[in-house]
C-alpha cells in the first residue's frame, strides 16, 4: 500500500507541475482533445540500458505552448534555462523538468566540455561517466530542420537518432554540428558561469586533438530546480 500511493503522490505531482489544467484530460482520445495544447510523447524503457537511478518516465504527453525555467545549481554557480513548451521539442522540454522535479541531475557530474574551432558546449546529464548512466528509457528526435546551436542554447544529447534520455548539452560558445539534437530553449541567467567553467580549462582525451574532454576542475550539479 505504501509503495502504490508512493507512485500516485509522484505522479500526481508530475502532472499538477508540468501539465497543470489539461492532465485530466490526456487520457482522452476524441475530437475535444485533440484542441488541447498537448502532444503525446514516447517514452520507451530501455532494459538493456536501465536507470542509473530510480525515476518514473514522464507522463506520455506535453504542453505545446508556454515556458518553463530549469536552474541547475553548479559548484561554480547557477544557471538557469527556459524551456520553449511552444517550440520544436516539447516532450524534451517536458522530460528535462520531469528529471529535475524528480531529484535526477542532483549531485551528478558534467562529464564533457569542448572549446575547439568547431564545438564548444557543456554536456551534462550521464550520471556514471560521458554517453553512460542515463533514465532507463528514451525518446524520438525532435528537430525539424530550422534547429541552430549559437550560444546559451540547451539541447538533447543522443548516442544515435532516437536515444535521447537525460543527457544534455549547453553551448558556451557556438557549435557548428548537424541539426540532429532536439533545441529546447536558452539560458536566461548565468552564462557568465558557463564562461568560468571554461577558463578553467580541459583536460583532453586526445592530447594532440582539440579541446575536448574532461573539465580540468570538476564540474557538479549540486541541485536542479524547476520554477516558472
């Protein structure tokens, strides 16, 4: 008994937050619905890759108007995202808060931070090391095409198309790759802390390559917070 009403609290919780008005509704499938500002997302498990820690996956639909703001709390300092429900990638956004509200990227590392002619960005989101630890589950791509990376832009990382979880990545700089990661919005506060992060250097994984490796000072999300 404790365990079900552990789950429904969480549940509840998850839709009050970040669906608030139309949850009640998703669960429906005839033509009223279909004018509700939601999409419906697809959150597979993944056995073969489980979570590195416990979470439930997000509710199976997202707000498709609106924002919402991300602050990960960094041992350099704050920094805050906003999140374009109304943008390209909705149940990105939508599963980036959905980790946050459940405690997922607290006290985790930032395995990864590039500054090279090409790629300069943050990746943050595997808990064990880089492209390892994620939710135990994934979902699709969601770009379209019009997708540009210029700094403070926040998007998905992925291993492949169709394996986005919980890794993310934030562009310090500027980042010339494919449009391939789904966008789901912009720093709005702290990039100066990104900028610190970057002055403290790279500890490269090739030594003759380019800027591409560990932070030479640990990077550490102490907490990640969801406000509006």
């Amino acid at each position: 008994m404790k365990l079900r009403w552990g789950v429904t609290a969480v549940v509840s919780a998850l839709a009050t937050v970040l669906l608030p008005g139309v949850a009640s509704a998703a669960p429906a499938s005839s033509a009223a619905s279909a004018s509700l500002p939601i999409v419906r997302c697809e959150f597979t498990p993944t056995p073969e890759n489980p979570a590195a820690r416990p979470v439930f996956r997000p509710l199976p639909f997202a707000l498709t108007r609106g924002t919402i703001d991300v602050t990960f709390r960094f041992n350099y300092g704050p920094v805050t995202v906003r999140l374009n429900r109304a943008g390209a990638a909705p149940c990105a956004a939508h599963n980036l808060a959905s980790l946050a509200l459940q405690r997922f990227y607290d006290h985790s590392q930032c395995w990864r931070l590039t500054n090279s002619s090409r790629l300069g960005v943050l990746q943050c989101g595997d808990i064990y090391e880089a492209e390892k630890g994620g939710p135990g589950y994934k979902f699709p791509d969601e770009v379209d095409g019009t997708e540009t990376y210029e700094r403070g832009t926040i998007a998905m990382g992925n291993q492949g198309p169709g394996t986005n979880g919980s890794e993310f990545f934030i562009v310090h700089s500027f980042a010339n790759i494919p449009k391939n990661y789904s966008v789901m919005g912009k720093v709005v506060r702290g990039m100066e802390v990104l900028d610190r992060i970057v002055a403290a250097g790279i500890i490269p994984t090739d030594p003759n390559g380019p800027q591409d490796g560990l932070p030479a000072k640990p990077v550490k999300i102490q907490k990640a917070t969801v406000g509006f």
